[in-house]
C-alpha cells in the first residue's frame, strides 16, 4: 500500500496517495473540478487553468492537475475566486470560439459546452471580429480538424507523443495564430489516431465515419468488447434501430487502459457494409426455419452403420457459450473438429494482435485445437460425410492461408455441408445447408482474450431478419436430432461451458462482470 | 542538403548537451546562416539529428518570426513599427517601399532581390523612423525639413541602388 496522505477538499477529509494531484483525489471523492488538458492517461500539460482551485497558503490560485496532495492541505474547489477564475478562463476560451454548436458533431458530448453552461457568463463582452481558422481540413486517413474550435489543450499531440509515439502533431506558430498541425507533407496516420478524437474535449477533432451520422445522445450505449483481435478492448458501442454507429474505447487499466486502434473501431463497419443473410436456405433456396433445422438435424442423426461421418469447424469469433454447445454437437456426432485462424499483421507492443478474432482462447479451453485445415483435408479427400461449418467467413476468398482454398475443395467433395452464415456474400454455392446466424452486436455471451481475461460482450441491436443465435440454432438443431433440451440462454450455458472447462469451474457467468475476470487456466499457447 | 561543416558543427553542440533535442535553436540558426532559411529536408534531417518528430521541429521553427521557413529575397527591408517610427511615419515609408518595390508587406520582389518586411521595435527610435537591412539601420528616409513627414525619394532610391 503507498503512503498515504490527509487533506481537506471543500470541508472533507479526504486520503489520498502520496504523489497523487489534487484533480485526481477530488474525482475519486466524488468531486468535480472542471478541466479540458488534463487527461489520466497522458503528461500533464497545465495549459487550460479551468482547473484552478484555492489552496489555504498559497498565493495564489493553483491548477490542480499538477499539484500534488499534501498532509493537511485545505482546498476550495468553490470559492468566489475560483469560480471567477473559471468565468474568466471561460471568457477567454469562447473569443475566438466560433461557437457553431449547432453544426458541430462534438455537441451534446462538448466540455466547452457543458462548461460553458456550468462555469459561463451566457453573454460576451467581446466586441471584435473573431480570429478565423480554417475548417474542416483533412488531418488524416480518419480525422477531420476544425482550426477554430480548437482549445490547444495539446491532449491529441501528447497522445501521438507518448502513447501512438508517432509523433504526427505540434502546436505550429504563436499567440493567437498558434494551430494544431502536422509537419508540412505528413499527415496525422497511425493505427491509433481514432483516440485523437475521443480525447479531444471540442470539436475540433472529428472522426470521418462517424462525423455528421448521428446525433450522439439519440444513440444507445452498451458496454460490450471489440470483436476485432484477440486484445479484447473494452468498448462501448453506440447504436440506434438496429444499427451500429460507432464502438469508442471504454476505460479498462487491465485491457486497453482508455484505447483502442483505428482497425477495432471500425470493425462494425461490414456489418453494415455487407448483405445480411436474413433466412435459411436448403440448396440455395429460401425455406422455413424449421424446414432447415429438420434438414440438418437429418443430416447429422442418422443412426448405428447410417451415423455420417461428421466434420465440425469452430469459429473463434463465436462467443464461449457457443462453443460450448458446439462441444456439445461434436460429442452428439462423435464429430472430429478444428478451428481456423485469422491472422493478419503483427502484434505490435500497445494493443494490436495478429489473431483478428476475439475468442480463439475460449476455442482452445473448449478443446478446439486442431488446426481446422486438418479438418477439411479429410473432408476434401473423403474422409467426412457432413461438415458443419459455423463461420462462412473460413471461405473466403481473402483468406490468406490455404484453409480458404481447402474450405472450398472440402465444400464441393462432402455429401452435406451445413453452414452457419451471418452475410451473403460468402457462403458456398453447394451448402445443402446454410442457418441465418446473429451477428455481433445481436447477441450476448463471453470472449475470452489472449491473456486469459473472460469478458462480457453485449447485444444493443434485435437480430435481423429471420437470424437467430448460435445459440438458438443449436439447441433446435440438438433437439430435432433427439439429443435433449439444450439450454439456449448464455448464463444457462455458461453452467455447461464449466462442466466442460475446468478453469471456468467457481466464475459465475455474472462474476465476468463489466470489467472481466482472469481466468486461470490461460488459453494462449503461441 | 547544409555543408558538411555545418553538420559537423551541429552535431558537436548536440553532444555536449544533457538533452540532444536542446541544440535545436543554435542548430536552425546555422541552417538559416547558411542556407537563408530552413528548408523542409534540412528540418526532417535535424529532427532524426535531435531524435524528435519533424512536428517538433516545425513547433520550434514556426514560433519564432526571425527564422524563415521559406526562401526571401537576397535582401530583406525591416520597416519598424513601433510607436517612435509610427509617429514620424513608417506608414508613409513603407507605403512608398511598396510602390518603388511593386509589392505588398511580407513579399519578395520578383527579382528575389528584395523581401518587404514590418518589424517590432528595432531599438533605433533615435533616428525614427528607422529601417534595418541584415546588420545595419539606415536611417532618415524622411524629408522633415518642412515641418511636415515626406519620404526623401532620394534617399529610398540610394538604398534601394545599394541593395544589388
């Protein structure tokens, strides 16, 4: 434990860690002391004096983002000077401010504006022509800057300093013509340069693919995890009638601290992007739901010498209570199973992992193993009757292992394939077979990351169409084969993924919590 | 690209410095000593000198007015401004610089000969309204002999013909 120290804030004993600012103890007693440049995760910079609070002693007022606690120190977070101190520092904020709330994306989510309302005047004393920045300048691959919104906090240059360490952005020029800006010729292109945009406390800073789609508060939050690597990122995504809008991080120390890359924040883009798969079809053709499950559950019954030989491949972006039932499948078909993997890049040493699939761990603590080329193999050289497919995505065509090319091969030599698919575009011509399957963002369930964290991922849409869960299709499919009632609940399931995974043994599916839970038995094995 | 020996020179400041980045106002000076301003190739090749971003380099760069980012003419006319100049009429001046040069404030003459800059104070309010050409202050442009501020033609044209 760290030494400790007592002050008083606003009448109120407060212990604090020694070393810890002032801002910091006040925000975890419940306090709020306003700032813009402050941010826990970066330097401390000092530079917008909204935080400015009176310290018994001292001369004069202090910023309290980079004055340490001390023992007995009393601070006033609301006396009159320092609440004219914010008038005033808010006063000369809004001079240049072009204050176009209305056409502004950052509005209803603006510290300038939020501040304005709680520390402003309402009116101007300034008479003057506003100084004039250019807008909308194309700072990036992803990011649009507005030169006169911006406050100079320096949150995004100290962000590409010391956390992206790329280094894009300065404060160009002086005094009143000072700008956020790149070195003449670059731009500001890293594969984090999305946090810019969260950090910045304006509307200076705004995301491409996001800008001018939304509204921010007719959007509903849900805490939930990245699906695009095996990181995890803690995120929240932001939807409204069934449509994502845009995933932000959201604070984990353990996982992502406050970040997340450009890659995972776009990751809901081909959900949108890409022609769902809204009902079942039997051969290429649309059926009933029921026609279907009954088609497959034949498939894959049969009985004595009849019982198929059956091929399952896992997907590592199911969630672990899907996979558990999937267990539960191979074990009813006696099926030999694998799993494939999607690999890109390299892990880089902030968040970025190779493997773009957010579950492979919790695959692997259900027993898929075996590399799902091994699978197909037999499949494409007569070995399997029925191969049951649960991501159509092992076909495609961008696959860059050979797994793409052998899914193919193995699609066109079995009696039956059966294929779970969530889009259109990719599923095989020659499934007998294909289920509508949920996407990411209709379903609920666990992840579990490369480090063994067990995380809760959240529905915020209803599921499209005729899809249903993984889940759904497998307790219907197990229960017209004759296998039993299988749970089709996530937190039901959650109590067979333990039977079948030792280190789940003693977590509660409501103990993963909204921050994870490591779980012991680590998944990862290169 | 700066000549061996300024390198040379730079690369002797950074190292005797705690912090490498510290030499970057010494370094732009030589830069601009021997090139006339600082180019963008001579800022990315002192940022990987220093071991920080270009950004930082055109931070430092773009925030003093005395270093130039851009090529000026071989000569560049300071025009001070200050209140003493004001007062004995760096208006009418510079207004006549602008016209004998055919160019606006902050340009260069076509020629690139001549760079048309308003200065701050240059500490000559002695003989205001003053002008300053690379080292020197040429002084007296005006003709007060009657009591009223009129530009001596005579002696703009003298300097101007100086300026080749």
């Amino acid at each position: 434990m760290a030494e400790t120290v007592t002050l008083t804030i606003d009448d109120r004993q407060i212990t604090a860690p020694k070393e810890m600012v002032v801002i910091e103890a006040a925000r975890r007693a419940g306090i709020e002391i306003p700032y813009y440049c402050y941010h826990p995760y970066l330097s401390i910079a000092g530079n917008c004096r909204m935080c400015l609070v009176e310290i018994e002693k001292a001369p004069k007022l202090q910023i309290a983002c980079s004055i340490e606690v001390t023992e007995g120190m009393v601070v006033h977070t609301g006396s009159k000077n320092v609440l004219d101190a914010r008038a005033g520092v808010m006063e000369l904020l809004l001079i240049n401010h072009p204050l176009d709330c209305p056409i502004c994306d950052q509005a209803g989510e603006c510290r300038l504006q939020e501040y304005s309302l709680a520390h402003g005047s309402g009116t101007s004393r300034f008479e003057h022509e506003k100084h004039h920045g250019r807008k909308n300048v194309d700072l990036g691959r992803h990011i649009v800057f507005d030169e006169e919104r911006c406050i100079k906090c320096t949150r995004c240059v100290r962000f590409c300093d010391e956390v992206s360490k790329t280094g894009e952005l300065a404060l160009l020029n002086r005094g009143d013509e000072t700008i956020i800006g790149v070195f003449p010729g670059h731009r500001l292109d890293n594969a984090y340069s999305g946090n810019t945009v969260d950090i910045c406390p304006v509307g200076a800073l705004t995301l491409k693919e996001f800008r001018f789609r939304s509204r921010v508060w007719f959007l509903e939050q849900t805490p939930s995890i990245c699906p695009g690597c095996a990181r995890g990122c803690n995120v929240t995504v932001w939807a409204r009638e069934d449509r994502i809008y845009r995933f932000t991080p959201r604070e984990n120390p353990e996982v992502n601290k406050v970040w997340m890359c450009d890659e995972g924040r776009l990751s809901y883009l081909p959900l949108v992007a890409r022609e769902r798969l809204l009902e079942p079809l039997m051969d290429g053709e649309p059926v009933r739901l029921q026609d279907a499950v009954d088609r497959a559950a034949n498939l894959l019954g049969g009985v004595g010498e009849r019982a198929p030989r059956v091929g399952v491949v896992a997907s590592p972006r199911a969630t672990l209570e899907d996979l558990a039932l999937l267990r539960r499948l191979c074990e009813a078909t006696s099926a030999t199973d694998g799993i494939p993997r999607f690999e890109r890049g390299e892990d880089d040493d902030l968040l970025i992992r190779k493997d773009k699939t957010p579950n492979l761990a919790g695959a692997r603590l259900l027993g898929f193993e075996r590399p799902a080329a091994e699978v197909l193999r037999e499949a494409a050289e007569g070995k399997i009757d029925v191969l049951y497919v649960m991501d159509e995505d092992l076909f495609s065509p961008a696959a860059d292992s050979d797994e793409g090319d052998l899914a193919r091969r193995a699609a066109r030599k079995v009696r039956a394939l059966i294929v779970h698919a969530s889009f259109r575009d990719r599923v095989p011509s020659q499934a007998a077979v294909v289920l509508p399957a949920a996407v990411y963002g209709e379903y609920e369930g666990t992840y579990i990351n490369f480090e063994g964290r067990a995380q809760r991922v959240r529905a915020s849409m209803r599921r499209a169409g005729r899809s249903r869960t993984h889940l759904a299709i497998l307790s219907a499919v197990a229960q017209r084969a004759g296998w039993g009632e299988w749970a089709r609940e996530p937190s039901d399931v959650w109590k067979e993924a333990q039977a079948l995974a030792a280190p789940l043994s003693g977590i509660g599916y409501d103990d993963v919590g909204t921050d994870g839970v490591m779980i012991t038995g680590k998944g990862e094995s290169g | 690209m700066i000549s061996e020996k300024t390198q040379k020179k730079i690369e002797s400041i950074a190292s005797k410095l705690p912090q490498r980045a510290a030499a970057m106002l010494s370094a732009l000076r030589l830069i601009q000593d021997e090139i006339g301003h600082v180019p963008p190739e001579e800022r990315e090749w002192l940022a990987g000198k220093l071991g920080v971003s270009p950004a930082a380099v055109e931070a430092v760069l773009s925030f003093y007015t005395l270093f130039r980012r851009e090529p000026e003419g071989k000569y560049t006319i300071w025009v001070c401004s200050t209140l003493p100049c004001a007062l004995r009429g760096c208006e009418l001046l510079m207004d006549h610089l602008r016209h004998a040069l055919g160019i606006r404030e902050g340009e260069t003459s076509p020629d690139r000969r001549i760079t048309l800059k308003r200065a701050e104070c240059l500490g000559g309010c002695d003989r205001a309204p003053v002008v300053q050409v690379g080292e020197d202050y040429h002084d007296v442009l005006l003709d007060l002999s009657l009591g009223t501020a009129k530009v001596s033609f005579e002696r703009v044209e003298a300097l101007l013909e100086k300026l080749t």
